[in-house]
C-alpha cells in the first residue's frame, strides 16, 4: 500500500509539502502563517523572533546542521543571522 499524503489535512504536526531557501540578504524576512518550521541546511547563528510575539529576539549561536528551531519563527533578523535557512510548509 502506497503512502497518500493528500490524505492527510495541513497541520503543526503533518510534515510539510513545500519548502525554500529563507533569503534574508535584503533584510529581515517577516515569515508567512503557511511556514510551520525552520531548519538549518548550513551551520551558524540565528537570530529570531517567535511567531507569537510582538518583540524581542532569540539566539541561537552555532546551530548545526539539521537543527529545527524550537519556536515556529514569525521573523528571521538579518543582523546575526550567518545560517543557511530553510522553511517547511503546507
């Protein structure tokens, strides 16, 4: 039996079936409510804000490759920021 992934409705706990690469070289990337996770693909420092707040940020310095943050981001902040990023969506 194949396995039918339109079976399954989006939600937080359903992988994702879209992805891309976060660029964040013009300036901070305001993340849409499809972006249900982030992980890294190329090491280093990401600085974010989670998707329920208003303001602050968080640190992660050094993320390995593979990391998934523990926030589902609302902003990735292009100051500090050296990691290759990408998303996963419905």
């Amino acid at each position: 039996m194949a396995y039918d992934r339109d079976q399954f409705a989006p939600s937080p706990v359903t992988l994702g079936k879209k992805g891309a690469t976060i660029d964040y070289s013009s300036g901070d990337v305001v993340l849409g409510a499809s972006v249900k996770a982030v992980q890294v693909v190329a090491a280093g420092n990401v600085v974010y804000r989670p998707a329920g707040e208003t303001s602050g940020s968080i640190t992660v310095t050094e993320a390995p490759v593979g990391m998934v943050l523990l926030h589902v981001p609302g902003v990735i902040f292009q100051s500090g920021t050296t990691a290759t990023l990408v998303s996963v969506e419905d």
